[in-house]
C-alpha cells in the first residue's frame, strides 16, 4: 500500500509515527508544507520540510517537535550577542542542515532535490517530499502589522498565548507562482491512500492544497475511488497544540471539526473525528458537506495513542474501499 500523507506541523508527523509501525515507512510520502520557509541571517531554512526529515531520519526531538534530540546550541549563543535577528533558535547539528542547503540551492539544486540529498545522508525512512520549488511565505495580517508565520508563532510567541494577537487575515506571498513539484504529483498520482494530516488546516495543509496542481490531482484520484482522508486537529472547539482553532475563528470559520471538514469537503471522502466530538457536528458533517465520519481517538500523546489512530483509520478506510463505500 502506498500513502501519500499530507502535512507540516506536528499532528502530521504524530500520525506518521503511527502508521510507520503499521506499513513500511517508505511506503509513505510526507507532502510537506513549504510556506513556513524562511531566509534567516543568511541562511535558507525550512522548519517542517526539517521536522519531517529529522523523524524519519530517527533524530528529531520529539519532546518539541523541531530540531534535533541532543543538540547543542553553541553558535546560537553566540548569533545573540552579536545580532538582534535571534529569536529563531539554532541548534548546531540544525544549522549544519542549513548551511549545506543554502549552498546547494545556489549551486541551482531545487528545494526537493536537496531534500533528498539530507534524506539520503541521514538514512531517513519515509519519503519526504516538498510541495513546491518555488519560494512560498505565509504571512498573517494582525494587529501587529503584517508578520511572517514564524515570527507570529516563535517570535511573538502566538503558540503560547493564540488569543493575544488578532489575526484579519493570510496570504500565502507567491503562491500565484509555486506548482506543486512533479515527484509530489507522482506521488499522490500512485497513492492508494490520501491523508490531510491534523496539522494547522490554514498554515500547513491550505498552502500545500493552493499550490498548483494539488488540490486538482487529489479531486481526481478521488473521483477515480481513492480514499481521501482528513483527520481533524480539533476536538470540542480546540486544537490539541498550537493556534488552528484560534485562526479558524479569527477568520470566519467555525473553529470545529466541521469547520476543518468545509474547508476540505470539495476533495474528500471522510474526516476522522474525536470519538468525544459533539453528535451534532457529526451529523452536520455528513448531511451539509456529504463526508463520511470516522470517530476515533485522536490525542496521540503515546506510541499506542498513535498506532491505534492509524490503525483505525487504515482498517475503516480500506474495508469500506473494499465495499465500495470510498468514492
């Protein structure tokens, strides 16, 4: 069975550790959210395309979701007494990563190509693909001023308190120009299995959905009866980490299960929803949007949590694909 699982930020990467202990992790291609992507002191980084990397590769700090188990941060200290651009925290080993990487970007390798060369370096297992070569930003327009994603989510520290800064609206800056690469058309042009990972529907999932050709691609293998899955990271109104239920709100969504699933019900078959979620929303789901609901546990704090998550969505999906439920 091949996977093509779509996702940027850490609920994505849970559901990976998952289904990895279920099917052969390079079964699985990461489609990965690349508008996080920023030019930093120089340097070329890309915050998810590295957390995916690093957890296939067996070295990412899992009690964060970012950066690399064990690393030091010897430099960064230094970058802090000699620049004010040190709010973005660079590990050693992380920053060895970024280096090689902008110097092989201006050597003329494409974003994937060099992904695959770390990959490669590292023994990842899993296959971690971009979803564009071309420069993406998400910018957030607040009261704040206008702010990249990552300095409204680390630098004005948005994760631990989302309700402080108001959110009007967000543009995914050259979106207009980013088609999706052709190994991620590949991928999910071969998948048996598509998943909208639960990362932030409007910061990882939409940018990856508005690149050209992703969303057409994944309407068509749907149509053509392959399961496509959208496994909510929202339970009760609230997200389990991070801002997703908070921009949701700011921007006229309803900051539910029911809000994730109209933002994805023109190209999927089912959502995955807590099996805690309110009746009615399940119902509205299925008789406003026309989405089937799989109710399942999905706070992934443990091993099991994780396994049996995906366990549950492979078994319900797969027989209904059998049954001829999926399309």
């Amino acid at each position: 069975m091949k996977i093509v699982l779509l996702t940027g930020g850490q609920g994505g990467l849970k559901l990976f550790e998952g289904l990895r202990e279920l099917v052969d992790p390079d079964s699985i291609s990461m489609i990965v959210n690349t508008a996080d992507n920023i030019w930093l002191l120089g340097l070329y980084i890309a915050p998810d395309v590295d957390s995916a990397t690093y957890l296939t590769s067996g070295i990412l700090d899992t009690s964060r979701y970012w950066g690399i188990t064990g690393d030091t941060f010897n430099a960064f200290s230094v970058i802090e007494q000699l620049t004010t651009e040190s709010w973005f925290a660079l590990g050693d080993r992380d920053l060895a990563i970024h280096i090689v990487r902008t110097y092989m970007i201006k050597q003329g390798f494409r974003l994937t190509e060099v992904t695959r060369h770390i990959c490669r370096a590292l023994g990842s297992r899993g296959v971690v693909i971009p979803m564009s070569d071309t420069h993406v930003e998400t910018h957030l327009h607040t009261d704040l001023g206008d702010l990249h994603v990552q300095e409204y989510l680390v630098r004005y520290a948005a994760k631990q308190d989302p309700e402080k800064i108001k959110v009007s609206s967000i543009e995914y800056r050259g979106i207009s120009d980013a088609r999706a690469t052709p190994e991620a058309l590949d991928a999910i042009n071969s998948a048996d299995l598509i998943i909208l990972g639960p990362s932030n529907p409007l910061l990882s999932i939409s940018p990856i959905l508005h690149t050209q050709g992703v969303r057409a691609c994944i309407k068509r293998r749907r149509e053509e009866g392959v399961p496509v899955v959208a496994v909510t990271p929202i339970s009760r109104g609230r997200a389990f980490t991070g801002v997703a239920h908070v921009l949701l709100k700011h921007l006229g969504f309803e900051p539910t299960v029911y809000g994730v699933a109209e933002l994805y019900s023109d190209i999927i078959s089912s959502i995955v929803a807590d099996s805690s979620e309110e009746e009615h929303l399940v119902n509205k789901i299925r008789g406003r949007l026309g989405v089937e609901v799989i109710l399942a546990g999905i706070a992934m704090n443990t091993v099991w949590d994780k396994t049996a998550l995906a366990q549950k969505l492979l078994s319900t999906v797969m027989s209904r694909r059998i049954m001829g439920g999926s399309s």
